[in-house]
C-alpha cells in the first residue's frame, strides 16, 4: 500500500454493492469511493455555494430572498429531486 492509500472497513453487503456499482459503472470500487468523496460537497462546502448563490440574487436583484422565498425554493427543488443530497443545514 502506497503512502497516501488507506483501507476502509464495509459490511459484505456494502462490498458487494460497491463491487456492484461499480462494474455496472465500468469503473472500480476505489474510483467509485473516491468520485463520491470528491464529488459530495460537505455541510460547509453546501453553506457557502448558498451564500454566495444569496450574493448572485442580491446582486442581480437589488436585494437578497427572504427566508420564505429561500424556503419556497428548497420545496420546489426537494420535489423535483435536486437536493437529495444536501443538507438541512444548507438552506
């Protein structure tokens, strides 16, 4: 094992997922692990795409969303599927 590689510990179960995944995919369970890592944006990472998309608003609007709106526009998203993902702390 190089340096910089370490192992994880999974259940079977995830193992075989992974593996799963992975070959349907057409890639392996370490790139598959590693895109979901880099690819996933942490709570930070999500809290400062929304200030800075709150930054845009202000500046092409003259003024920031209120909190309602804010809260409309995750509603939306949510049933349209596009914040499965995210976290309740990013709004």
């Amino acid at each position: 094992m190089a340096a910089d590689e370490t192992s994880i510990k999974v259940s079977t179960a995830a193992r075989d997922r992974l593996a799963q995944l992975a070959t349907e995919h057409g890639t392996t369970i370490r790139s598959l692990v590693e895109d979901l890592a880099q690819g996933t944006p942490t709570q930070a990472e999500y809290a400062e795409r929304a200030e800075l998309a709150r930054a845009e608003l202000a500046s092409a609007l003259g003024s920031a969303p209120s909190p309602e709106a804010e809260a409309k526009a995750k509603a939306l998203l949510e049933r349209l599927g596009g914040t499965a993902h995210s976290p309740q702390a990013a709004a």
